[in-house]
C-alpha cells in the first residue's frame, strides 16, 4: 500500500536537489566573464544530454508514449530551454540572493495557476496558508538585503533581473507541470525528465556558438561549467524526477522554496552579500513554509496520495 513513507521519499529527494540548485549562483559568480547565456545554456544543455544518456534505455520504451503528446512535450522543452536563460540573466543582474528568491518565489504561483486551469486541481487550506507565509518570507527576504556594498546593481538592473525572475518561475512551474501530466500517462519518471531536457538540449546547445566565448579560456571557468552541468543540473533534475513519482507540481514547487535559502546562506558567507534582521524574518517564513509541506497529519497523507 501506498504510504506516508513512499511520498517522504519524494519529498525528501526534492530537498537534496534544491541544495544543490542552491549553489549554482554562487558558483556561476567565480566566472563573471562568462556570459549569463552560455552558463545557462551549457549547464542545462549538457546536464540534458547527461539525462537522455543515463534514461536511454527507458526512453526507448517510452518515446512513443511522449510523442503522443505533442503539446505537453513541446510546452515542457520550450520551458526547459527558456528557465535557465531567464534564471541565470536574473542573478547576473539582480544579485544571487533576489534573483534567486524571485525565480522560485513565483514557481508555486504558476504552477497552482496551471494545476487549477487544466487539472481543475483543489488547493487545500494548508497548502493557501503555507504559500501565504512563504510568500511573506520572501519579500521580506528580498527587502532586508543591505545595498551599501551592492550599488553596481542599478534600480533599471534590479527591474528587469526580477523580470527575468518572474519569467524563470513561470518555465519552471511549466516544466514542472509538464514532467509531471508524462508520469502521469504512465512514463517513467526519468524518461519525462530527461526527455524533456534532451529536447531542450537541441535548442541550448547549438546557441553557444554565440555566446560561449569563455566557457573554458580559464581552469576556474572550466571547473565551473562542469559542476554546474554535471552535479546541480544532471544530479539535481535526476532527484528532481524522481521526486514528481510521489507528489504534484504545486507541491515540489513550494519545497524547492528551500534553494532561495541556500542561495542566501552561501551569497553572505561566500559572495559577500548582505542582510539586514528583516530578511533573516523572512528566511525563517520561508523555513516554516517548508515545514508546513513536509509535515503532515498520517491521514491527510494516505488522501493526498490518492489524489495525485
């Protein structure tokens, strides 16, 4: 019987892959002359190739069953492709903590609105409150960091980095929601992922002729292409996929709310960014959203899953 245990393991695998989605702002900041684009690009691009290696076996089963689903494919891929352009072109110009923070503040919004459109699917009292306090946490995580030490980031910066934010949400709820219809029709957890990234590859990849300058002019920027690619990107989205067995998109999406924290953590003792008390309040909302969505009554969990 399906089990309290089963969707903790969802649930716990999209933990450990938002900490390591956490780290690639601050490791895409130890290449500042690599452009936004090409990290983007590479990192997902090459992460997607890694996928349609390591599923190909299961892939050969069920490409078929992808393709009779064209619209789904395509609006996953095109998502996949789109996020981490918006996403890394956000950080570049808003900082690391923000750019962060609004891309995954605004994924469960989209992705509820999508689940509650096309899936008709009914969002719970624990589920508005959590998103409310997280969403608290989150503007007030995002209004106490200290400018003092960060003026190269213009107002104009600011603006369209959480433009871009806003936009990387909107793909990553789109992806999310995609991965998971695919299981849902009955493919495999890493076929839906890495078919998805796969086809995202072909659209990436071909645009570092363009902007992949500097990928590898330094050993630093060398080091950095690669973990990026292979452990946040590659590792990450395989836990991700994973996890999509077990719970709803809206629901992966508000415990990835996780990473902005990371991302902080790592920008203040890495990076250098700073915080005022206000935005480690919000770090702290974010925290007990989190533990809203793990959390939960045996009974409330057995009909959860039973819905998904």
């Amino acid at each position: 019987m399906k089990s309290n245990h089963e969707s903790f393991k969802g649930v716990f695998a999209i933990i450990i892959a938002s900490f390591l989605w956490g780290t690639t702002g601050t490791a895409a900041s130890f290449s500042p002359d690599v452009s936004s684009l090409a990290i983007g690009a590479f990192s997902m691009g090459v992460g997607g190739v890694l996928l349609v290696f390591t599923a190909r076996s299961k892939l050969f089963i069920d490409y078929k069953l992808m393709l009779k689903q064209p619209k789904v494919l395509f609006l996953g891929a095109f998502s996949v492709a789109i996020y981490p352009l918006a996403f890394y072109s956000s950080m570049r110009l808003s900082g690391v903590a923000i750019g962060t923070v609004v891309s995954i503040a605004t994924a469960p919004f989209f992705a509820a609105i999508l689940e509650r459109i096309i899936n008709k699917k009914h969002m719970t009292k624990q589920w508005i409150l959590s998103f409310i306090i997280g969403a608290i946490g989150i503007v007030l995580l995002t209004l106490g960091k200290d400018q003092s030490n960060h003026a190269a980031y213009s107002a104009h910066q600011q603006v369209i980095g959480i433009l871009l934010g806003c936009i990387a949400g909107l793909t990553y709820a789109g992806y999310s929601w995609a991965a998971r219809r695919l299981i849902e029709s009955g493919v495999h957890s890493q076929s839906s992922m890495s078919g998805l990234f796969g086809c995202a590859a072909l659209l990436l990849l071909p645009s570092l002729w363009f902007t992949g300058d500097n990928l590898f002019s330094s050993s630093v920027n060398t080091s950095v292409s690669l973990y990026m690619a292979v452990i946040p990107m590659f590792l990450g989205y395989l836990l991700f996929g994973f996890g999509l067995n077990f719970i709803h998109a809206s629901k992966a999406t508000l415990i990835t709310l996780i990473e902005p924290l990371v991302a902080t953590v790592l920008s203040v003792f890495i990076i250098g960014e700073k915080f005022k008390v206000i935005g480690w309040v919000g770090a702290a909302l974010v925290s007990l959203c989190l533990l809203m969505q793990t959390f939960k009554p045996q009974s409330q969990s057995r009909l959860a899953f039973t819905l998904t």
